[in-house]
C-alpha cells in the first residue's frame, strides 16, 4: 500500500465555518433553477458568503484542500488542476495514491474543457451520458470519461487510469463553492481512509482535525451514502460503485437498459479485486466489529449471538435497528457516572453531529447472571432515513466504545438499498443469516 506522507506541517489550525446557503448570495439562471444551462452567483455580504468566499481563496492561493458538504457526503476538495493541490488530499487524508478521485464540476461547460474537443465540432461529452446527464445532474452520480492526452487534470487525480471521474453535485453550496474557486474540484469523501464517510462537519473534525485548516459547515447531507459511479465507455456500460442514484432509475433511461454491475459487496481478496482501481482497500470500517444481520432475521438470533458474546467476556453492543427489530429491552440508563468495560464514563455522551434524527438509548441488559450495556440506536424504517444515516450511527457507536455492532440489514431492491447493502457488507466482518 502506498500512503503520502509528504504535505504541510502538523498539526494544522482547523476551523469549522458555518454556511448557511440561503445567504451565500443571488443565483441567476438562464433557464430557470437549471445548473445545466449557464448560470452565475453574485455573493451577498453576509457572514455565510464571507465564508465561502474564505474558502475560495484557500483553493486558490494555497495548497490546504477544504473540506464541504455535498448532497452526498462530506467531500475533501482541491483545484484538481494542481498536482500540488491534490497530493494535499491523499496527506491530509492518508489515501493510498492508486485511489482515483472524483472531478466535480459546476456547470457543463465546465467540463467539456477537460475533453478533448470532437473531430466534428459536436459534444466532446460522450453520447451516452446525455440521457443520465439530463435526468441525474446535478445529482448523486459520476460518469467515468476518456483523460485526453494531454489532459490539464493533474495525474494524481486519475492515479493513471486512461479515464477520470466527473460529477456535478446538487448540493448549492458545491455548486457556489467551485463557480466561485473558478477550478474543478477533485474530492473524495472527506474521512480519514479506511473510516465510514462524514455526514457533518464534526464528522470531518472528527477524522481531520489538526490535518486540514478549513472545513465548511452546510449542516447534515441529506443522501448519506456517495454518488453512484458509471462507467459508459464500456460495452455494455457498467455500475461501479452502487449510491445515491438507484439501479432501476439508471437501467430505465435509453442506451443504459443492459447496464451490468461491475461492482462486488464483499471484503475483496488483493488479486480480484486489483481490476478496480480503489476497491481492494478497506473501507467504511468502524473501530467496533459490524455483523451485518439479512433482512428478515428475527431479533432472537441476535440476541442468541449476544449472549454468546456476554460469555465470552463481552460488554457492550450496539443495535441499529432499521424495519422490524423491536427495541431492545432492560432498563434505560440515567444521567451520571456509569462503569462502562473498567472505565468511568459520564452519561449523556455528546454525539458528534450536535442534534441527531435518531434516538441513540443506552440500555442495561442481562444475559443469565451478566449485565451488559446496549446501545439501541433506531434509523429506519424507510431506505432513504437508513440511506441518510448509516455513517452516522456507526461513527455514534465507535464514541461509545462498544465492541460489537448488530446491524439490521434492508432489502436489497429500490433507491439507495444497494448503496446501502453495499457498504454495509464492506463494513461488516460476520454475517447473520435467516437459515442459521
Ligand atoms: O458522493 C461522492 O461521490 C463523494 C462526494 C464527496 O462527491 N465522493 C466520493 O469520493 O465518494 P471517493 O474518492 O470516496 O470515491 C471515489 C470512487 C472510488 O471508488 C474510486 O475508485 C472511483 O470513484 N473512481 C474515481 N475515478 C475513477 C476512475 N477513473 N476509474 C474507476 N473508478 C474511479
Ligand atoms: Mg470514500
């Protein structure tokens, strides 16, 4: 594995600044509300846009990549023009460099100018994008498209692939940060490499703190898992990493009706998994042990493992529940000072993402003679609510410490089940399933 060590002084001076999008300033559109016809921000005076325009600066005048929110996740931007700039990501981020990064863009025009112009003055952006352009950008999907010769992307960002990832983001405050910064944006998600994505800026503080100097706050992502990567220059196209666009909605638009997944859920072995650039690292992995329960098992079987695992000298667990587990039984734990596996701790615990959608109830439970801790966290039931938490709640129960997380698996059909399922399967190491 090789990780770049090379990048500023540690430890940085890291600031949160909030954003608050409805401030940033005016947009004006060609046509109405629409990103893909030329469109322009006049900045306002307000502390939002004083903000933004900060980071804008950083892009431009340093070499310190910004973190910022997208629809989907957290991501960690640099100009993706500069060798210098981006190698400041795979630092502050610890990535292995043969991890190619995402090239988000503002506005079509944008893009064509990193493609080499077509022989007959038509659209150098493929033909077959143009479908899933038109119904999914800005939005959760990259597109994978032909690195010209002599491509002014600077070569870390594709880590030498013929090809580089592009997308355009939805979220405004993307959007406003690269028209302002005037450069694509090369960004992966903004955690430290191996942990699950961030969905908040505390989330980012969390990983990134004293690595990086600005990272802008636009609240929580209302997606919560990455964009859905295409591949269309292949025959048939192919789905590389499952997301926020579904499968269905992508097989549903014209030239993408035999689109293959190209993609594997499981933890990869080295040499398989070298025919996608990235892939064989270890991803989405919380500090505690995941074991990822099919849809439809039935909470007895978990509790038959929690058992086991109370035996075995264990002490705390997580729960997150998502359609039908019911919540875990015992009694709730007050405020105070509890022992905790030997150690102290004060109770509440301040979560990470200041307010929380969900509930997290901390439980004593008994197994025979034994006490043990729960932690129940509940994120469902529909796709999206799971969808959008997921990161969160493991990143919740790592603060908590606990050893083991039993996760309630989802249905693998519709929206953004597959993305889920998908990282699900990469975090967990045991599974629980219904014919056990
Ligand atoms: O939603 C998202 O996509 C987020 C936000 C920040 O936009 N970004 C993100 O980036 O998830 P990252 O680096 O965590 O994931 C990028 C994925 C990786 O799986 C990488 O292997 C794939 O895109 N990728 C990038 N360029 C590629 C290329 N040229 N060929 C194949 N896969 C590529
Ligand atoms: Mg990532």
């Amino acid at each position: 594995m090789v990780v770049r060590d090379e990048g500023p002084p540690l430890p940085l001076f890291t600031r949160i600044l909030p954003i608050n999008v409805d401030d940033i300033g005016t947009f004006a559109f060609s046509k109405p509300n629409n990103f893909l016809e030329p469109w322009s921000l006049q900045p306002s005076a307000s502390p939002s846009a004083f903000n933004l325009l900060e980071a804008t600066d950083a892009l431009r005048t340093t070499l310190h990549p910004v973190a910022f929110p997208t629809e989907t996740v957290y991501g960690l931007g640099a100009n993706a023009l500069s060798s210098h700039a981006v190698r400041g990501i795979y630092a502050a981020k610890q990535r292995p460099s043969d991890n190619p990064l995402i090239v988000h863009i503002a506005s079509l025009d944008q893009l064509r100018a990193l493609l080499d112009p077509a022989d007959n003055g038509s659209d150098p952006i493929p033909q077959i994008y143009l479908p899933l352009i038109k119904r999914f950008w800005p939005g959760p999907l990259s597109i994978l498209l032909p690195n010209p010769k002599r491509s002014t992307l600077a070569p870390e960002v594709t880590a030498s692939q013929p090809t580089f990832a592009a997308r355009m983001p939805s979220s405004k405050l993307a959007l406003a940060l690269i028209k302002l910064s005037g450069l694509p944006l090369a960004a992966p998600s903004a955690n430290a490499s191996t942990k699950p994505s961030p969905t908040t800026a505390q989330h980012v503080a969390h990983d990134l703190e004293g690595r990086i100097e600005i990272i802008l706050d636009g609240g929580p992502c209302a997606i919560g898992v990455e964009s859905t990567v295409v591949d269309g220059l292949s025959s048939p196209p192919c789905i590389l990493r499952p997301g926020g666009v579904g499968i269905e909605q992508i097989r549903a638009c014209p030239s993408w009706e035999d689109v293959v997944v190209g993609y594997q859920d499981r933890k990869l072995e080295d040499e398989e998994a070298a025919r996608a650039p990235g892939m064989k690292y270890k991803h989405y992995s919380p500090a505690a042990k995941v074991v990822l329960a099919d849809a439809g098992v039935g909470w007895e079987v978990v509790q038959c493992s929690i058992g086991e695992a109370v035996r075995k000298g264990q002490r705390s667990f997580g729960v997150m529940r998502t359609k039908r587990w019911e919540a875990v039984e015992g009694s709730e734990v007050s405020n105070g000072i509890h022992e905790i596996n030997g150690v102290k701790l004060e109770f509440p615990i301040e979560g990470l993402g200041g307010e929380l959608p969900y509930d997290v109830r901390h439980i004593k439970a008994r197994s025979g003679e034994q006490e043990y801790d729960v932690w129940d966290l509940s994120i469902g039931p529909s796709v999206k609510d799971v969808a959008r938490d997921l990161f969160s709640a493991l990143r919740e129960l790592d603060l908590r410490g606990v050893s083991t997380v039993f996760v309630e698996g989802i249905e693998d059909e519709g929206e953004t089940a597959a993305a889920v399922m998908n990282r699900l399967r990469k975090a967990a190491t045991e599974s629980l399933s219904a014919s056990m």
